[in-house]
C-alpha cells in the first residue's frame, strides 16, 4: 500500500467532529508566564508530602489495584473479608479517602449525611467532568455551559455528541432569564436539555461569584427543567479576601440533582492528578459505570488520605491563600501602575486568576505580539468561548498563581507597556 497520505481516513468521527482546544505556540521563549494554571511552588507542602509517600509505602497494597487486607501473622492476603471492597475501589477509588473526603466536604459546606459511596475518585476534576459527559448524554441531547467556561468541559460534551448551547453571564455569574431562554430554545427545537455546567464560585476564567439568591433562582429553574447540574468547585476553597462565600449548590440541593467536581490540583499540587466528584449515590454509580480506566493510584490515594487524616489539609488551604493574596495584589498593582486606564477589572476575590477587560482604543492584537516577543504570555479570551462569532478578542486571562514576585513585576509592566503602546498606534 506504501506510504499512508492522508491521516485523516483513520480518524473517528468524535476526532474529526471534535473541538481543538486552542492551544497558541509561543513566537519567543516565555519568560512571563501568566498563561497555564499553574499552581505556586511555594505553596507546594513538600515536606508533609515527602514524609507521607514514604509511610504508606510500609503496607504493598499501596502499589496494588485495591487496599488489600493481609492477616498480620501469616502476611497472606485475606480475601472475602466482611465489607472488602476490591472491586468497588477499581470503580470509585480509596475507599479511606472517600471516607475523609465525604467527611471533609460536610464540615466545609455543610452538607449532612455524606458517605464516602457518595464520592468517586477520578484523575482530576476534569476526568470527573468526562465522565458526567458520558454518564448522562447521549447524541442530540441538550447541554447548558457558560458563555465562557472551562475548555476541557465543553470538550467533554462535545465529544458524546451533546447539543451544546451557552448561557450569558454578567459580574455575578450565570443569568438565569438568559438560563432560561435556553431551554425554551431547546424545548421549540424539540431537544431534550439534560445537563447544566456552571462554575458558580471564582468562576473560570472570571473570577465571578454567583450570589445567593441567583443560586437559589439556578436550583429552582434545574427542578423545574428536570436538569442535573455539574457544580465545578475547582477553585471554592481559595478565598484571599472579600465578603464569606455563599453556601455551594451542593449544600442547597434538597432534589438530589447536583453533583459536585472538585480536586486537590490547586490545593495541594496539581501533579497528583486526583479528584473527585460528589453527589447523589445513584448518580456517582452511573459515573462508575462508564468509567474507562481502572481507578486512581492507591499510592496517591493513600498519601491524600494520610495527608487528611493527618489534619494537613486546612492548613495547607490557609497556606496557599498566603501566597496566592500576596501575588494578587502584586499582579493588579503592576497593571494598575502600567496601564490602568486602559484595561478594566474586578478585583478576583479567590482562585489565581485575572480577566481583564480592555478599552476600546487598544488594538489587542499589536499589544498581544509585542508582549510576547518579550516573552510574556497570557491567555486569550478565545480560549473559553466556544460557540459565539466575535469580531476579536477583547479580554484575557492573567494568571499570578505559578510566577514569582519578581516575574509578576517585570511581566506586568512589560504587558502593560505593550498595551498603552498599542493604543498609542492606533490613536
């Protein structure tokens, strides 16, 4: 047959179909880095983790598929044992960490009644968010995200084939006559809307909290349409300052509808590749269900459980604050200083992100390439918008959360120095 031409013969419809992430390749080496979520290093607990790893390394089934239970004189393996949970841990993960989890989240959110056989543990939220993708949606079905959102989310549903339609959001969040007016359009169009994405607290990539009432007005619109609501609270736990958080749609569900992904990526480190997802016991087994891999790292699981129960894990919250406040200030100070006039916004109260808004007079595009041929990189707003035509992109993401104190300052003022020139240009 020779030499294969054309690649794309072999290729599946979900690959042909599917979304590219967008995904910009420097022009010059990064120096910047305010593009990629990265987490501070700083805030990395190193020292816990390291003694941790090396503990639950005392008992082998730390690199086993499950917690195997062993009879302490003969070192043999017990198997059925009274509640072993082999097979179940290959589906919904540690059983241990699922305890601690459960328990942790009820504290947090005041969420009564949680049992561990209401969480699964997954490679990171977005494995959890997949993995509701393929538990709830079939081809042509209806699904709900924000006008912008988290890629991989929308990528998720995408990929099953979801009917994928946007909401508007506004400084507090979703809006639900724009919510609404969705689902009209669904039900005209004769399409069954099944599933709602929202990141009601320090929304990505806005930094946005969703208020009380408009959460309570969410729940009430999800009851009405029969809808399951996917809840991400990647980012609910780092809170720099500003008013309490309002209660998680979690913690208000009284229908059982909302399920709740979450993680220890920007908590503890994101290379543990471990989250999670938590609601409804029926709907946590429709996850197990279309599960694809065989579970988690006992390994991890083990350290993270450990890591709870050694009373590490608020702390270690209370530490990444520290370090992401002061990052914070040092980041809107440096674009106040360089540009202020020239871009607009909010003041993120939580999470380790930026979105900044431009003036009119900017030409983003100039300023964009003059930053980056000085090796700054931020994150375009096309990277979250999915489905909506603009005439070009008028904001960004900045994060502050991986660079140092120094690479803030210089990485700052040299985008900002791109921006007011590029308005100067233009003017």
């Amino acid at each position: 047959m020779g030499q294969i031409e054309d690649f794309r013969t072999f290729y599946s419809q979900a690959v042909l179909d599917g979304p590219a992430l967008a995904t910009v390749f420097p022009t010059a080496p990064i120096r910047y880095n305010f593009d990629a979520g990265y987490t501070a290093p700083e805030a990395l607990p190193i020292d816990e983790l390291r003694e941790l790893a090396s503990k639950v390394l005392d008992d082998p089934a730390a690199l086993g598929y499950v917690a195997m239970h062993y009879d302490p004189v003969s070192g043999e393996p017990i198997y059925g044992e009274p509640g072993f949970s082999g097979r179940e841990e290959m589906v919904f993960g540690n059983e241990v960490l699922r305890n601690e989890l459960a328990s942790w989240i009820g504290r947090q959110q005041n969420v009564s009644g949680l049992t561990g056989r209401q969480v699964i543990l997954t490679s990171g939220a977005t494995q959890a968010l997949a993995l509701a993708a393929a538990a709830f949606i079939n081809p042509g079905e209806g699904a709900i995200v924000e006008s912008l959102t988290f890629a991989w989310a929308f990528r998720s549903l995408k990929m099953r084939g979801a009917d994928v339609r946007t909401v508007d959001i506004d400084d507090n969040g979703l809006v639900i006559e724009s919510l609404v007016r969705r689902l009209e359009q669904y039900r005209n169009d004769g399409v069954r809307p099944k599933l709602l994405y929202t990141i009601p607290t320090f929304h990505l990539p806005t930094g946005s909290v969703m208020p009380l009432d408009r959460r309570r007005q969410l729940l009430e619109v999800a009851e009405e349409w029969n809808l399951i609501v996917v809840e991400d609270a990647i980012y609910s736990d780092l809170r720099l300052d500003g008013p309490p958080l309002p209660p998680s749609l979690l913690s208000l569900d009284t229908t059982g509808r909302v399920l709740q992904a979450h993680a220890f990526s920007k908590i503890i480190a994101t290379g543990l590749r471990l989250g999670w997802m938590a609601g409804q016991r029926e709907l946590i087994e429709a996850l197990g269900v279309v599960r694809e891999d065989l579970g988690v790292s006992q390994w991890i699981s083990r350290i993270a459980a450990e890591f709870m129960r050694a009373g590490y894990l608020d702390p270690q919250i209370e530490r990444a604050r520290q370090v992401y406040r002061q990052k914070r200030d040092l980041a809107v100070h440096g674009l106040e200083e360089a540009c202020g006039e020239l871009v607009h916004f909010l003041i993120p109260h939580g999470g380790i992100f930026m979105w900044v808004n431009l003036d009119g007079s900017v030409d983003w595009d100039y300023a964009r390439a003059r930053a980056a041929s000085q090796g700054v990189a931020v994150r375009d707003a096309t990277a979250f918008s999915f489905l909506k035509q603009t005439d070009g992109p008028r904001s960004f993401r900045l994060c502050y959360g991986h660079a140092s104190h120094r690479e803030i300052a210089a990485g700052t003022a040299i985008l900002g120095a791109a921006i007011r020139e590029s308005a100067v240009n233009r003017s």
